[in-house]
C-alpha cells in the first residue's frame, strides 16, 4: 500500500473512532487516536491475512483502545459496518474491552493490562513449535508497561528465540492519571529492552514508512520491541497530549470540531 494510501486507511480509522465514541458517550478516544497510524501500517502493509486460516495474528493488547481496532477491521472489510454499528449498543455485539468471540479479527480477550501481551507470546511459541510461518504482533500501551506480568513475558520471549512476535509500544506519554514518569517510570526503555535481549528500534509512530521499516526489519532471531513515539488525541488537535482525551467523551459540538479536522 502506498504511503497516500496508508494516511488514508489512518483518516478513516480516525474518522471511525470519533464516530464510535460519540455514539457511545464512551471514553479513551484520545488512546485509540494516538495508536491510529499504527494501525493503518500493520492492517494496510505488514498483516497477511491469506489463507485466513494461516493469518498473522494482531493483539490489542492495551485494549481500552479497542475502538482503533474495531475501525481498522471495518476499514480493512474484515467486519461490516453493521456490526460496527452495533458498539456498546443493546444488542450489539462490539463491547467497550474486546471479546475474542465477538468478531472476526478480534484474536484475544483483553482489557486487563498486561494480559494481551503475554497471550500473544504464547501464540507465538506456539507457532515456533509447529513449525509455523505464522506472525504475531501485539500493541501495548506505555503505562501497560509497568505491569509486571510484562517483565515475565520479556525474559520468556528470548529464552524461546520468539523472532516471531513483534511488539509495539504505544510510547503517547500520557496513561490514566499523568506521565509514566511521574506514576512509574520505566526508562531508559530502549536500553532496558535491549538489556533482556530483545531486538529493539524507536520510531516516530505517526511516520507510515519508518514503522513498516522497523517492522520489517531484521531481528538477529530476538522477538522485537517497537518503541513508537505518538501523541495522544493524534489528529485532533484540540485532544493532542491533552490527559482529559484519556476519559472524556465525545459531545455533539466536539464531534462537530473534530469531524471537520479529519475531513
């Protein structure tokens, strides 16, 4: 996929995520815009999806984001707008933290940080002892870092040679209640990754070609980390690095203003 047409796919999940959060009157808007470009790249330019049955696997690992992921499905055709519809709806099947059952594409139950990752990494091994060229990539949000359950996954993954999993930090500054740094700081990240063996890169996250590099890099046989620099609320710019697009949620006239940006 070209670049113009990865900013495109990146627009429209924008686009769907203010439209599913207004709908809604849901929160974590300004997490699932910041993670938007990565998401354009994986589903636009890194994911293989044929035979379905041999997919690369994605986990949303950092899943109060899911409504990122449920516009990618939706732009990429591999759920109808009809059940894109249906979020956090009586009757829908979309909920506000993905349901592995709940729709194509949707490959972990997530919402507990920390959780995605480490299930990712079973797959991944999983894969690696059958033989299977299968892929997997899992997206975890900065604050998700801090979690312990994290640290385990970062001694299992080079121990088992998991060349096979790609992760994705979601590096926007911002989690809950302020700056990693002021709740629980974890750097020097890259030194730190690198330091439990992992192959790692950092990336301007909203730069489509610099993450399909990065991602398609070699890995020396180490799984990868991702560190991609993002900017919370990314592409409305009233939201951006603003804490309160962690929460609020999506008025009419907020909609308004931001619809008109993302024209």
């Amino acid at each position: 996929m070209s670049e113009l047409a990865t900013a495109e796919f990146a627009r429209m999940i924008r686009r769907e995520i203010v439209e599913l959060a207004h709908r809604s009157g849901g929160p974590h808007v300004g997490s699932a815009l910041s993670c938007a470009d990565i998401l354009a790249t994986l589903y636009g330019e890194i994911l293989r999806f044929d035979p379905w049955e041999e997919r690369d696997i994605f986990i949303l690992s950092k899943a109060h984001a899911a409504t990122a992921l449920y516009a990618a499905l939706a732009v990429k055709g591999i759920i109808t707008p009809e059940l894109l519809a249906g979020y956090c709806k009586n009757g829908g099947k979309l909920p506000a933290h993905l349901d592995r059952l709940s729709a194509p594409g949707i490959e972990c139950s997530a919402g507990s940080l920390g959780h995605g990752f480490n299930v990712g990494l079973g797959m991944a091994f999983g894969f690696k002892r059958k033989g299977s060229a299968q892929r997997v990539f899992a997206l975890v949000g900065d604050g998700e870092t801090q979690e312990g359950s994290i640290w385990e996954g970062a001694l299992f993954a080079p121990q088992h040679g998991l060349d096979n999993f790609t992760a994705i930090m979601d590096y926007n500054n911002l989690q809950g209640y302020g700056r990693p740094r002021e709740i629980c700081s974890f750097e020097p990240v890259i030194a730190k990754w690198e330091s439990f063996g992992w192959q790692v890169a950092a990336v301007d996250g909203h730069d489509h070609q610099a993450l399909a590099a990065a991602i398609a890099g070699p890995t020396a046989g180490k799984p990868r980390m991702i560190v991609a620099g993002t900017v919370k609320g990314k592409g409305v710019s009233f939201m951006e690095d603003q804490l309160i697009w962690h929460y609020y949620i999506v008025t009419d006239e907020i909609r308004e203003r931001a619809m008109q940006e993302l024209a």
